[in-house]
C-alpha cells in the first residue's frame, strides 16, 4: 500500500511548544525515516467544511468530482517509501544501512503497482533521493554523495514534478552535506531568511503567476481579509495593523467589501499601519496606490508606515492607535519567520496585547518544518512541497533542509502547535463566519484546477489544501483582556 505521511505531535507544556521537541540521541536516522514513512495518521481530505453554527457547507473533493485515475506526486512519493523501507529494512528490526537496492526492478513495479514507465522512473528517482536523505541523517556523507549525484544527473528543475523536488531537495542535501564535510562554509551558504521574507512580502515574477493559477494563496487570503470585515463590523474608526502588506490588494477588496456591505457612510475613517523591516520604497508605492483607491471609494484614509529593524522593536507607540479606534491584526505568515526566536516571538505578541485589538487573524504554513531532527524535516517538507507541485519556495527548501540553527530562521509548525502557544497570551480561537467560508468557496471556483483545492475545518480553523494536503491555515483570535 501507499505509506500516509505522519502527522507530527509536538509536547505541549508551559514552555513554548514551538521551540522544544524531544529527540532520542539512539535512534538513528534510518529508524527515525522508516518510522515516518511507515506509521501515522493519513492527511485529512478536506472536502467538508463544518461551521459551529451547525450549518454545513459541502465542497467536494477532487477524488469525487474528477477521477484521472493516474497517481498525484505525492502518490509517488510514498510508494517510493514503500520501495525504500522494503529495501532498507530488516526482516527482524533495524535497518540495513549497507543494503542499497533490494526492490523489484522498474518493469515489476509498473506491472504489480500500475504505473506507466515513465511514473516507475519518478518513483524509483524519489527514491534514491530518501535513501540519500538517510545517509547524509547518519552521516554516511560519501554514501550520500554518490545517490545525490545520480539524483543531480536524473532530475530537472523545469522537468514533471518529481523531478523539480529531487532537484531543489537534492541540492540542499548536496549544500548539507558539503557544509558537514567542511567542503562549503556555513557561513557563506545559505541565502538566509532575508531572501525568504522578501519573497513573502514582494513576491518575484514566477510566484505571482503562481498565485494567480493555483488557488489556495488567494483562498486564504480571501478568507482572511473577511474575517477582519467580519470583526470590525459597525465600528466607525478601523485601525488594521499589517505585517505582510505585500502590494495592498488584499486591502482594496477590504474597502469594497465595506462599500458592498452599505458601511462606507458609518466609517468615519480607515487607517493601515504596515510594519515592516525592508523595502522602503515599494511599501511606500503600496501606500500610494491605497491612497489613490480609497480615494475613489470617497472613503477617508490614512496609511502609517512602520520601518523597523527588527520586527521584535515593535512598541505601540509606533502604531500612533487613537482613542476610539477599532484595531484589528493580520499576520500573513509572520510567526513562521520568529519560530527560531522564541525572546522576539513573545515581544511581538506582547506588544500586540497591548493594542487590545478586536481580532488578529493569522495566515500560517500548515505544516511542521521545525523539527531539530535533519530526517523528520526532510520528509515533512518533501511532502509538502510535493503538494506545490512545482517547488516555488525553492530556497525554502534549503534553508530548512540544509541549515541548522540560528541559520534555519525559516520554520513552520502546525495550527495545534499555535493554539498552544496563544494560549499564553489568554488568546481564544474565533468562529470564523459562514460568509469566510463561502468566500473561500467562491474564490476557489474561479480557478480552472479548482477540484484539486480542498477546504476544511480543524476546530475552528480553515484548512486550505492542494489534493487533500494540507497548505495553509487561516484562524481568527480574540484576546481576553480580564
């Protein structure tokens, strides 16, 4: 069968759970890989939404609209882990680190499985690829050279999908191995995460096209923005505080969604405080252009600019929140780079207590890349960029793979790790609203591969995926003030 990916359980106790997992010194990274590959609870497929007003909302899956018949890359992924935890393991328990092919070959596959040649090919690449992911985890380093090599030589980063995902994570396992060797230095190799946050924040040209074809970016985004419509409902002086403005669109449709709801005349005034830490002047051209927007809607508005050097120099200050005023937080994305910093994680979330906002609805990565062991990482990133399907976040890639550290500032955990976390701060989780979840409905539709994006519920957050994989979480909090 068709081994289910693992879904990661991270202790939760008074210490923030983001940042400590228990690690077992003795278990070998060959023991660590079969485990994942082989035990766990299957992916959700979110093709139910449930709200807690007990009404429901049926949007069905791909599985059930659309039947190709031909297996996902994530498909192949696991049953390449079938091939390597049959290979790797022995009869008796452990793993034979020495052992390096044992499979049927290719011709057997296709026919006892039911892959093309061409589908046998990516599965028995995949596999050389978590067979050198092993070794570099045990430090077989000359091992591991020798499968990267055949990996660089067979994938392709403008090849089919497999092929794209051996290439990024066959060349961070290359840069880790180099980095342990001594053969590249590590403090030269890694980009760092100033080069993931500006790709997050002023997306270059081939993740806009992205976003445009496939739909759950805007799907969550969409979902968002009508949470904040929803929380600041009535209120006559909005404050919304942005830490991700990108280039404001999301805020244009806030603006139309005041005038399509007939509140345009009971605001007396809009304001967007955006925080960032780079890129001046394309913030300031994203003020302009709101400017210019709220203009034409005949709404009054005002755009405060918020340069910092760190986001953990945030004061309320620096917000300028006026008596009367509705504020409400989004964060697209932002806790994910302050995982590495539990000291600045805990400031940014003081400071924003400290604004009592109405609501702060956060966008995050609804997967677990934190983990301190190099093999649980890989796996759990390669099957989620399996589900973005072409490898976008490419440097992501390899500052979660490759690095370790303070150099790994790029890390995700999963909504159950949060929710733990906010707890904290006395935040509790909001219903989102039937009108998000039809939102996040109709924005789907619009996109021609809309039967491959899946939509669900996980308590109270909405869980947007691709092929039943999920992507992005989208979650709405209040904070007690008692």
């Amino acid at each position: 069968g068709i081994f289910t990916q693992r879904q990661f359980l991270l202790n939760d106790d008074a210490s923030p759970p983001i940042l400590h997992h228990a690690a077992n010194p003795d278990h070998s990274s060959s023991a660590a890989l079969f485990d994942l590959l082989r035990s766990g609870a299957p992916i959700r497929n979110q093709s139910n939404i449930t709200s807690s007003n007990s009404s429901n909302i049926t949007i069905q899956s791909a599985a059930e609209e659309e039947d190709s018949g031909r297996p996902s890359t994530e498909d192949l992924l696991r049953i390449a882990g079938a091939r390597f935890i049959q290979s790797s393991w022995k009869p008796g328990g452990g793993s034979d680190t020495n052992n390096t092919n044992n499979n049927p070959p290719l011709d057997d596959l296709s026919s006892a499985v039911g892959l093309s040649d061409e589908e046998a090919r990516s599965v028995e690449l995949a596999e050389s690829l978590l067979t050198a992911a092993e070794k570099v985890g045990d430090g077989q380093y000359d091992k591991a050279s020798i499968l990267l090599t055949e990996c660089e030589l067979r994938s392709d980063p403008e090849g089919d999908p497999v092929q794209r995902l051996v290439h990024y994570f066959g060349r961070a396992l290359r840069e880790k191995t180099d980095r342990e060797t001594g053969k590249q230095q590590k403090c030269c190799s890694l980009a760092g995460p100033e080069k993931v946050e500006e790709i997050l924040m002023f997306p270059r040209r081939c993740f806009l096209e992205f976003y445009d074809k496939v739909p759950f970016g805007q799907v969550s985004e969409f979902a968002a923005i009508q949470a904040v419509v929803d929380s600041v409902c009535g209120s006559r002086r909005i404050h919304i505080v942005d830490f991700n403005i990108k280039n404001g669109e999301q805020w244009t449709i806030f603006m139309q969604a005041l005038v399509s709801r007939d509140e345009v005349q009971s605001v007396d005034h809009l304001k967007i405080s955006a925080v960032g830490i780079r890129s001046r002047d394309v913030m300031e051209e994203t003020a302009q252009r709101l400017v210019d927007f709220a203009r034409t809607m005949a709404l009054s508005f005002s755009f405060n600019l918020v340069m910092l050097d760190d986001f953990a120099d945030l004061k309320e200050d620096t917000l300028a929140v006026e008596p009367g005023e509705t504020v409400a937080v989004l964060s697209e994305y932002l806790l994910t780079t302050l995982v590495a910093h539990s000291d600045k994680l805990d400031r940014v979330m003081k400071t924003i207590a400290t604004l009592n906002p109405c609501v702060m609805v956060v966008t995050e990565v609804e997967s677990n890349h934190n983990s301190p062991v190099l093999i649980n990482r890989f796996v759990e990133s390669l099957f989620y960029a399996s589900a973005y399907f072409d490898c976008v976040f490419g440097e992501g890639s390899r500052i979660i793979v490759a690095a370790e550290g303070e150099e790994r500032a790029f890390r995700s955990v999963k909504m159950e790790v949060w929710r733990a976390y906010f707890r904290r701060f006395g935040m509790e989780e909001a219903d989102l609203s039937l009108s998000c979840l039809y939102q996040a409905e109709l924005v789907t539709k619009k996109f021609t591969c809309w039967r491959h994006c899946t939509i669900g519920v996980d308590g109270k957050s909405l869980i947007v995926g691709w092929k039943g994989t999920p992507i992005h979480s989208v979650t709405a909090w209040k904070f007690n003030c008692e």
